[in-house]
C-alpha cells in the first residue's frame, strides 16, 4: 500500500528512510507548537485552543502535501506570518483576531484560486529577485526585534525610543542563553536545537521558581474558543486589503521557495527545473492555510525545515505524513506546552530571523538601485513594526529608483501596478 501510494522504491528511498526523515524534520520545527501560541495568545485567543489549531493545522497540511501532492516538504503556522497577524494587524492596526483570521482565510481562497489557474508562476516572475531577498531579510530584521522585546533584551525608552535591557534579569539570562545553545547545537548539526533548548529553558525556569508545573501529558484542550470564529464579513473592510495582500504575497514567495529547494534537494525537480506536481503541493499549502483559519491559526505555509528530512534520506510524501502524524500526537502534552515562558521561545525566533537573514548574501550590493530598495524594507520593516508596511515601502522604493536611474527595463508591469498602488494606499488611506 506504502510503495502504491508513494513509489517509494522508484524514487530510490525506503520505509524506513521515510519515516526517519520524517522524524528528522518534526524534530527542527516542533518549535512552532510552543512558539505560535505564545505569539498568537497575545491578542486574547484562547492559549490552549491555539496549540491545538497549531498542531492539527500543520497535521492536516502535512497529509495533504504527503498524500496528494507526494512531497516530502511539512507544513505548519509560518513565523513571520504570526507575528504579522498578532503585532501589526491586531495590536498596529486595531483590528481584532477573528477579523484577521477571516483576513487568513481570504489569503488562502485567493492563493487556492492562483494556483489551481497557474496565474501564481506569472506573479513569481514578475516580481524581482531583489525585492523577493528584501522581504525575507525584512520580516527576519522584525522577527529578531520581536524575540529581542519578549526577553526583555531591548525595552522602550521614552527618549531613545528603545534600550538595553537589565542584562541581570532572569528573562534575558535565560533568553540569551537559549538563543546561544541552539546555535551552538545547529553547529553540530544537533537536531532538534530549537526545541530542545525552548525545553531546556523552561525547565531551568521551573528549578529557579519562576514557571509553575502544569504537568506533561493530558487530553487535548477545547478547540470551541477558536473554531470557526474568523470575522468573513469584517475582512471586506478597505483597509484590510492590504493585509490579505500581505499575507498572501509572503505567503506566495515562501511556500514557492521552499518547495523549489526542498525538491531540488531530493531529487524531484526535473533537469530543467521544472517541479511535477507543483500545483498540487501549492493547493496543499493553500488548503491548509484555509483549514487553519477555520480552526483558529495564523497562516500555514510550507518550511524549509524539510531540508533536513530530506538531508536524512527522505524522498517522497511517506516523509509528510510522519510529520502530520507526530503534530496530531504534539497535541497530548498541551500542559507542557503551558508552561513555556516568552523568554524561552524568545531565542527560537532570534533564531529563525538569523535564518531569513541568510537572503542578504544573495544580493547584488555593488549595484546601489538593487542595495537602496533592499536597505528600505530591511530597515522600515522593524521599525514601523510592520511587514505589510516594509513591504508596500520596498516596492515603492524600487519603483522610484529604477525610474530615476533610467532603468526602465528592470521595471516589471506588476511592479510598477503595485508601486503606484501602494502610493495611492499611503496618500489616501495612511
């Protein structure tokens, strides 16, 4: 049944290399079942319905992309998109979560729709490598101000606007530390660094008084605080448009990358690039992303996490499933997930901006008209606390310096549509 569903032989792996790649990946994004309720919980939603809409979000995502699409790539809640959703739409924008889940779930009909019509490879090629390098950087720059915030390391300062934080302090001797040990166990080539030191961490925190025991293991909470509560009809408002805009076109770059690596790196990718079944994984990702918004989660995209599955032998769909099946497993140690403090997850997120921050090193520096743009989004994306906002920016910023260098031809239709639209945005809406 295995072999009929997956070919596993014709692709040149086995069960048992499956199911340890499978194993592999769970192990370097498991993090996510800790760190997306602690993220999301922020607005008011219910802690322990979102660890369940966390887990089950990434299980559906999972068998789907193993099952449908036969790829080894697993699927849960996105970083960056959370943090989106929980700091700029509902804490920035003042809009509240049932609203910005119904935001998710237009993202996701609208990504469904672009790909089932192919119209999403003439967006990928559109758009310029650059400013696909900036948005990754960017959210990375804001994801690291956000762990940096959690753990007390940077504070506010109502002259400075920020400042270092009291290094004595517990939270930012632990966040520290957390943050240090999943390098230093990356550099090993450790798996699972992050959630063993997001475990570590709250343990030292329990020894030290400062986290109460809830215990390990229990039946899963109630999924009813979160389940279908999405806002549809508050998600037509004007403003929102840009947000589903923003989730969406993160979302696109995102999932689009990690499925271009993570099949390259298996061997599915044909000789001249092209993906076989790509608009099957990409309805997997969208679908996924739709289920989670009913059940109550930001938006769930594909992770490059999958990487190390595949670097472990995993070659086909066999590779997903195990990983949906460990998260619906993840669901039964809910009290274990309470516990875990902001400043233990703090070095997880510090972690993963490292990561996006890698994108920096593929642009074109010597070359000021592709620099300028890049520095725009990295800078404005933090500091206006904003992914949507450094985004809108960064396409801008392009636009204007292409036009004023006299490269015309750099400029794309849809970045010039979407340059001007983003100007009208700022002028008549803020």
């Amino acid at each position: 049944m295995l072999e009929r569903l997956f070919a596993i032989r014709a692709q040149g792996s086995t069960v048992k290399a499956e199911i340890i790649a499978g194993i592999t990946t769970f192990l370097t994004m498991a993090y996510i079942i800790f760190v997306n309720p602690s993220i999301l919980s922020q607005t008011g939603m219910d802690y322990g319905a979102v660890f369940v809409a966390t887990c089950l979000a990434a299980a559906i995502g999972c068998l789907i992309m193993g099952l449908w699409a036969n790829y080894p790539v697993a699927l849960a809640p996105g970083m960056g998109l959370n943090a989106f959703f929980t700091y700029t739409v509902v804490f920035g924008m003042g809009y509240s979560w049932q609203t910005a889940l119904g935001a998710v779930f237009f993202s996701g009909i609208t990504f469904f729709i672009l790909s089932a019509f192919k119209i999403r490879e003439w967006i990928i090629r559109s758009i310029p490598t650059t400013l696909r390098l900036a948005i990754a950087a960017g959210i990375g720059a804001f994801l690291a101000l956000i762990g940096l915030k959690n753990a007390h390391i940077i504070v506010a300062n109502d002259a400075t606007m920020v400042a270092l934080g009291d290094l004595g302090e517990l939270s930012v001797l632990l966040a520290a530390g957390g943050f240090f040990l999943i390098i230093g166990l990356v550099s090993r080539q450790v798996q699972g660094a992050a959630m063993i030191s997001i475990l570590l961490v709250t343990l030292i925190a329990w020894l030290l008084g400062d986290v109460e025991y809830q215990g390990i293991v229990d039946m899963p909470p109630s999924l009813a605080p979160t389940f279908m509560q999405m806002d549809i009809s508050a998600a037509f408002d004007v403003g929102m448009l840009s947000v589903i805009f923003a989730f969406l076109f993160v979302d696109l770059f995102d999932t689009s990358g990690t499925l271009l690596a993570v099949a390259q790196k298996a061997g599915i990718a044909k000789a001249n690039g092209d993906l076989p079944r790509i608009d099957k994984a990409l309805m997997a990702d969208s679908t996924a992303t739709v289920a989670g918004a009913m059940l109550g989660t930001s938006t769930t995209t594909s992770y490059i996490e999958s990487a190390a599955g595949v670097a472990s032998g995993g070659k086909t769909g066999l590779t997903a499933v195990v990983v949906g099946l460990l998260f619906i497993a993840a669901m039964f140690f809910a009290p274990l997930a309470g516990m875990i403090p902001p400043y233990a997850t703090a070095g997880a997120i510090i972690y993963v901006a490292v990561l996006m921050l890698f994108t920096l090193r593929r642009v074109d520096w010597d070359d000021i008209t592709e620099a300028a743009p890049v520095a725009v989004v990295l800078l404005m994306t933090p500091l206006t606390f904003s992914i949507a906002d450094g985004i809108a920016l960064g396409f801008i910023s392009y636009l204007l310096v292409k036009l004023l260098a006299g490269k015309y031809r750099d400029l794309t239709p849809s970045v010039v549509f979407l340059g001007v639209l983003f100007i009208a945005k700022f002028i008549w809406l803020g």
